[in-house]
C-alpha cells in the first residue's frame, strides 16, 4: 500500500469508552490491582457484552466463552510480558487496566509507562485519586499516531525493552494499523530494539469456510475494514510498518501463556514483532 493512502488521525477517544468494560472484566477475574477501576458503567458494558455474545454463540462458535475470552487474552499478554523479563515495558492504549502498576511494584528493578490519549489519562488520575501507584510505574498521554510517540521514555543501560497494545489496533484500518505500528518500531528502534504484542481478530477465526467466507474475505479486501480477513497480511503489515520480523503465535503456544484448556476457540490471534 503506498503512503499516500495513510490519512493522519489523532487519536481515538471514541474507543475510549471500552476502556471501562475491559476494566470491569479485569475485577471480576481477580487480575491483580484491578478492583481500584471497577465501575458500575463498565459492569454493565460487560452484562451487555455478555448477553451479545450470550445470542450470537449458537451462531459463531468463537464467542461462545463471552467475557471469558478477555479473561484469557489479558492473561496472555501479561505472562506474556513476565516471560520476557522486561527492564522496560511500555503499554499504549493502557486505559484503566491496573497490569503496569501491578508488575511494576512487583519488579522494582524495572520501569513500566502506561500510555493513552489524553481523555483516558485524565480519567484514570481522578479515579486513582488517594492511591499511589509504584515509583517505577509512569502514566503519560501518548497517541499511537503521534510519530513522536514516548519521546520522553529514556532507553535503558540494559536489559528488554517490550511494548503491547491490548485492545486497540483492531479497532483501526489497515492504513491506520500501519501507521500505529511504525510508530511503535520507531519507538522501540529508539529505545535500542525490543519485542511488541498485539492481537488481531481475523475474520477466518469466525467463518472459515462457505459463501459467508468468500463474502468477509471480499468485503475487508475492497473496504480496507477494520477487521482483517487473514492474519498473515498482519504479519505483513508489521514487517511493511518497519519491524524487522513478525509472527502470529501458534495456538500452542499462546497456551503456554493462557489456560486454554476449556476454550472452545479462540477468536484472536496474537503477533509478536520485533525490531
Ligand atoms: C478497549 S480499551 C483497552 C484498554 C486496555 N488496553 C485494556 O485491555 O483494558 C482501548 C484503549 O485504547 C485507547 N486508545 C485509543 N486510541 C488510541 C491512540 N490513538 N493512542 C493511544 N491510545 C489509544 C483508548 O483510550 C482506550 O483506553
């Protein structure tokens, strides 16, 4: 795709408002910290979320777990971080999930910086009013389309370097993941190189095979849309948005992060990339 197609956006705050969901899941699965952002408006996104997918599982198999599936998403991608021993981790589109701080008081020899835009952050201040998080947790304003993105983040002496976005570049267009993603490889290559995780909700993962297929395989080709049909063009896209190389992680081993014992299927796939 050439750049000419890249349309500039800054920021996304109507996604801001899922933040409080997601945050509500975290407390109702006992994720470290995460009572400190349990609210009645995302509790009842989730009662919400819960009864949608609750209709459409007879439908599509892939959401038949409901919330559960974020339970074992957010799980993933926090011992996805613990594996890699992080003296620098960086989550962008953090919104009120407590996982940072929680690492960070419990690994006082790294630093962990929560990124979002600026609505988000200041949310999350007034709401964590009166509790202190950890001397090596930062939360900052950052917009995954500024190109400046964590320019005040200062590289470490030594050690990994790892940034996530849970929950945020799939609500984007290709021409937009692009341009997230090499902002985050830009950051990362600042920082003297590091691993990235995000996760795609391919479409394949919902209708493999027959007319409805062909249909979505069409539609997100010809529209550009949000969601992608194959995650492989993901992989693509990040090695095009300047990692140096890419993968999606084979369900095997995305249960070495997650218990997926009793997941019928999972509906996203998750993508290293690394600078
Ligand atoms: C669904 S919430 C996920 C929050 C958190 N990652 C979680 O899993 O609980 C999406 C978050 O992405 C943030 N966000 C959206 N667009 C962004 C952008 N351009 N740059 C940084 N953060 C963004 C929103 O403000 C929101 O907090």
């Amino acid at each position: 795709m050439s750049s000419s197609n890249v349309r500039p956006r800054r920021g996304n705050p109507r996604i801001s408002p899922t933040a409080y969901a997601t945050a509500a899941a975290w407390a109702r699965y006992g994720f470290a910290e995460a009572e400190a952002f349990d609210t009645c408006r995302g509790r009842g996104m989730l009662a919400a979320l819960q009864l949608g997918t609750g209709l459409l599982s007879p439908f599509v198999p892939a959401v038949a777990a409901g919330p559960q599936l974020l339970r074992w998403r957010h799980a993933a991608f926090s011992n996805w971080v613990a594996a890699q021993t992080p003296r620098l981790a960086i989550e962008i589109g953090a919104g009120l999930s407590t996982r940072g701080q929680a690492y960070a008081r419990a690994h006082p020899d790294m630093h962990w910086y929560d990124l979002d835009l600026p609505g988000m952050v200041a949310t999350r201040r007034r709401r964590s009013a009166g509790r202190s998080p950890p001397p090596n947790h930062d939360l900052a304003e950052g917009d995954l389309f500024d190109p400046n993105l964590g320019a005040s983040i200062a590289r470490p002496e030594h050690g990994p370097v790892v940034a996530v976005t849970e929950g945020v570049v799939d609500y984007l267009d290709r021409a937009a993941k692009r341009q997230a993603w090499a902002n985050v490889a830009a950051l990362l290559r600042r920082l003297g190189g590091g691993r990235y995780l995000a996760e795609v909700y391919p479409l394949r993962r919902f209708l493999e095979h027959g007319p409805a297929a062909r249909a979505a395989r069409a539609w997100t080709t010809r529209a550009h849309a949000t969601l992608c049909y194959d995650d492989t063009d993901m992989v693509a896209l990040l090695i095009a948005a300047g990692f140096a190389r890419a993968r999606i992680l084979p369900d095997a081993e995305v249960a070495e992060w997650a218990d997926l014992s009793r997941v019928p299927a999972l509906p996203f796939s998750l993508l290293e990339a690394e600078t």
